[in-house]
C-alpha cells in the first residue's frame, strides 16, 4: 500500500526498489491510498508504470494517521469526494481500478450498498468490502450482511468480493455459500501463514483439509521472508518489522513462545538464522 504524497516524494520512496514486481507473483495489483485528487492521480499513474495488473484504490484503512488526513476509511466521511477521486482514477490510467472499503465510518451511517454502486457506476473493475465500520477498527465480529446485499443488488455487475474474520478454509466455504460473493480476500489470517491460501483453494476445490506445514518447512518460508524483506528495507528495519510474524509462522508449535521471546530480542539476520536453523 502506497501513500499518493509518498510516491510523488522519490527521496522518500525508492520506486524501482519498493514497486518491483516478479512475473511469478502475477496476477498483481498496486494498491494506494490518499484525500487529493492531483495526487491520487499522479500516484496511479506512477503505479501504473511499474505495470501490475491492477491499480487498487484503499478506502478501508482504519489506522489513526491515515484517517486523520481524510484518507482509507476516513474518506467514508466525504462519499462525493471518495467518487470524484475514484472516477478521476479511472479515467487516468488504463488498468482496471478496483477499490477496497467498509461498511461505512461507523454504526449511525452504513452506506455501503449505494456507495458499491456508485463506484460501479464511475468505472472501477470490482470492489473488495470489509465487514466493518472505521469506528470498528478490527474489533467485534465482521458483518457480512450488508456484503451479501451488495452483491444481491441487481444492478450490481462488477466482482464483490468480501472480506473479514476468514482464518480458516471451512470459513472460507461458508461465505461463499451463505453471501453469494464473487471472492474473498484474506488479510490478518494470513500474516505469518501463506499456507492459508494453498488451504483454501484446495478444500474449496476438493472438500479436503490439507496437512500443515512440518516445522522445517515453516522455518524456510520464514527465513526466505526475513532475507527478502532484508533485501528490500535493510537489516534493521526488516528485524523489527518481522516480529510480528513469528506468532503466525509457528502457531500450534508446542513451547514456541520462549523461543519467540528470544528471538525478538536478537538484532542481526546471523543470531536470527542460526537461532532458526537449530530447531530443524
């Protein structure tokens, strides 16, 4: 996710660094966030360029400093301007543009399945909904029920695809089943655990939940994370910010809270590999 004043600031967003895409990774899209129409424009039009193959715009983000500037969720304070700022996205690149949002700001104002077709109606390829307000944040339990009225609308024709609270396959299935949507998107449920995805299309396709990963192969996967965010953001940064993956990348592992422990109090990519590579 990528702030529209960040990316037309290069010092502070190495472009050719942060947008790089891999063929293996395609279907891809690039997903910015922003209150100004010249920026937001300028930003999908910069994304555009790295060619992923889909410019998506976040209208969900519920974090403080995000919604403070009237951007992500915050925008659902303002739905004339979240259209303006989407149609004159659409209409200055070439890429599908899909959007992400939520319900509404908060409980008194859920505007979601007039705002889904409003967006239809202005160009944008699909629209993802999370089930909650902004004043939600990520707290309760997500309601798909307005989801499923969106996507029951019968002027709606472009992909709906929800999203809240999917950590599981079965729960995967029950959504598509009860609600009717197009796809769904996973986002916490997969912190720490890419396996979650393979899961899911299998037991969709087949019926059959799938064995998890053996340690070792959780270990590689975290491992090859940790190098590859190394690569992209330097040493320091990457440590810190991959702490937040170890709960996820070693659930259900008996006695693996005091190694985490331990592991977040180490500071090099060496003392962290090696710490790793000794439980194998």
């Amino acid at each position: 996710m990528y702030c529209s004043l960040t990316l037309l600031q290069p010092e502070k967003c190495p472009l050719s660094q942060k947008m790089r895409i891999y063929e293996e990774e395609r279907p891809v899209g690039i997903q910015i966030f922003g209150s100004d129409l010249q920026q937001m424009v300028m930003a999908a039009q910069m994304a555009e360029e790295a060619a992923p193959d889909t410019i998506d715009i976040n209208w969900g983000c519920p974090v403080r400093k995000v919604v403070s500037k009237g951007a992500g969720s915050g925008i659902l304070k303002d739905i004339l301007k979240m259209i303006a700022i989407t149609a004159a996205v659409v209409k200055a690149v070439k890429l599908p543009v899909t959007v992400k949002t939520r319900l509404g700001y908060d409980e008194s104002d859920k505007p979601i399945v007039e705002v889904a077709e409003r967006l239809q109606d202005v160009g944008i390829a699909a629209i993802t909904i999370h089930g909650r307000t902004r004043a939600q944040m990520y707290s309760g339990k997500a309601d798909w029920t307005l989801i499923g009225k969106v996507k029951a609308n019968p002027r709606m024709k472009i992909p709906v695809i929800g999203n809240g609270d999917i950590d599981s396959p079965q729960k995967a299935l029950e959504m598509f089943e009860r609600y009717g949507v197009d796809g769904i998107m996973i986002g916490r449920a997969a912190i720490g655990n890419p396996w979650i995805f393979t899961a899911v299309k299998s037991f969709l396709q087949t019926g059959t939940l799938i064995s998890p990963p053996s340690l070792n192969e959780r270990i590689e996967v975290c491992l090859a994370h940790l190098d590859k965010a190394v690569e992209i953001k330097g040493e320091k940064r990457a440590i810190l910010e991959m702490r937040k993956f170890y709960s996820g990348y070693f659930k259900g592992i008996p006695h693996f809270k005091t190694i985490r422990m331990e592991i977040m109090q180490l500071t090099s990519l060496i003392e962290i590999r090696n710490r790793l590579q000794q439980l194998m």
